[in-house]
C-alpha cells in the first residue's frame, strides 16, 4: 500500500520494528522502531521516558516526509523537531 500511496506524489514514511520486511515490500522512507508487541513505546519505561521515545520517533518520521529519496532508504539519525520545521 504504501508505493501506491507514492505513486500518487504523497510521501508515506513506513515506521516498522522489522526492517527486512518493510525493504522486502519495497517501502521507501523507513524508520525502524522499538518492538513488534510496542513498536511506538515501551512500556517498561517511566510514563516521561516513553513519551519522550515516542516522540523521537515520530520526529524521525516527520524528517523522513522532508527528504527526497532515490529508491528505499533506512533513517536510522535522530533528528528534532526544530531540524524538521528547518526543512520546511
């Protein structure tokens, strides 16, 4: 589903806790996440921890959706909110 969402010109980043898989699919903006049962979180974190995880991630994503990409590329780099709106 998700090259078909870009052929149409909307990028679609693929948050995914199994990196194989999303390349297998053909994914092109991939951020790996944390685990398959929590992906986005971790529950054995204190409520702040996990929200600042969460967040980072979500960051991560939305900087994904910034950058142009020539085939399947893994973003892996922290990034912040304030590198994201610097983009925009």
């Amino acid at each position: 589903m998700v090259k078909e969402i870009e052929k149409t010109g909307i990028p679609v980043v693929h948050m995914c806790t199994v990196v194989p898989i999303s390349l297998t699919v053909g994914a092109n903006r991939i951020v790996p996440t944390i685990a398959i049962p929590h992906p986005l979180g971790n529950p054995k974190l204190d409520p702040a921890e996990e929200k600042a995880l969460r967040r980072k991630l979500v960051e991560k994503a939305l900087h994904a959706l910034t950058v142009e990409v020539e085939g399947q590329t893994v973003f892996e780099e922290d990034v912040t909110l304030k590198d994201v709106l610097a983009k925009a």
